[in-house]
C-alpha cells in the first residue's frame, strides 16, 4: 500500500510537469515509478495538466480496490497541475488511502523526473524519481 502511495505522489508530480514542452522532448507521454508498479501517461487537460493510469501491476490494482474500491487502471491521479517558478504543483489522489494530496515534480532531464507529494503541507513527504516509458504522441 505504501507502495503506492508513493507511486501516486510522484505520478502527481509528474502532471505538473505536463504542460510544458522543452528541448528534451517534454513532459507528455508515459511515466514509471521506480519500483516498475505504476504506469501514468501524463497530457494536457484544458491549462494544466493531469496524469491517467495506463497499466500497474496486481498488487498495486489490489492496493488501489481495497484502498478505495475503485479500479486503478484508467483513475485520474493527478489534477489541476500548473507551472510554478520551481516546476509543476497540483493534486495527486491517492486510490491506496483514498485520499487527494498535495504534490509537486521538477524535470530532472528529458528521461527522469523528481516527484514530491506530501501529506501535510511541507511535512510527512516522500520523494520519487520516476522514468520515462514512451514520449508523448505528437
């Protein structure tokens, strides 16, 4: 379960990232968490950005059912993300706990991204670097 929440957090901060486009390819496009559990494609939603479940595995579906009693595969985990002076803020849902949070992420180049999610405003946070899996489809 803790697994995925931070899968969650640092898919949050993922979308933020997502509006923008730079010289490394941009933010759009699939992204994995470090333990390979959670796959969120993250793409444009009106003026920010927001990140989908595109595939995860069972124990991280599991988690995500008995958390929320939803299915994990297609939730919105993030919301509402929009550029900051120091990457990308919004809110990340959570389907393990059943609750949304705060998150931020910050590119670290074109194939990794930091994420950041806490529980408590600045305080009880996780930090993730999540990889890329495919660019986004232009």
């Amino acid at each position: 379960m803790r697994r995925l929440l931070l899968a969650a957090l640092v898919l949050l901060t993922t979308a933020t990232q997502a509006p923008a486009a730079d010289a490394d390819g941009g933010l759009f496009g699939v992204w994995r968490n470090p333990h390979n559990t959670v796959h969120l494609e993250i793409r444009p939603c009106g003026g920010s950005a927001c990140g989908y479940v595109v595939w995860a595995a069972p124990k991280a579906q599991a988690d995500a059912r008995r958390g929320s009693g939803k299915e994990l595969i297609g939730q919105q985990l993030l919301r509402d993300f929009a550029p900051t002076d120091r990457g990308w803020r919004g809110k990340v849902f959570v389907p393990d706990l059943n609750v949304t949070l705060g998150g931020a992420v910050r590119p670290l180049d074109g194939e990794h991204l930091q994420a950041k999610g806490c529980l408590i405003s600045g305080l009880l946070c996780k930090s993730q670097v999540w990889s890329r899996v495919t660019p986004a489809a232009s």
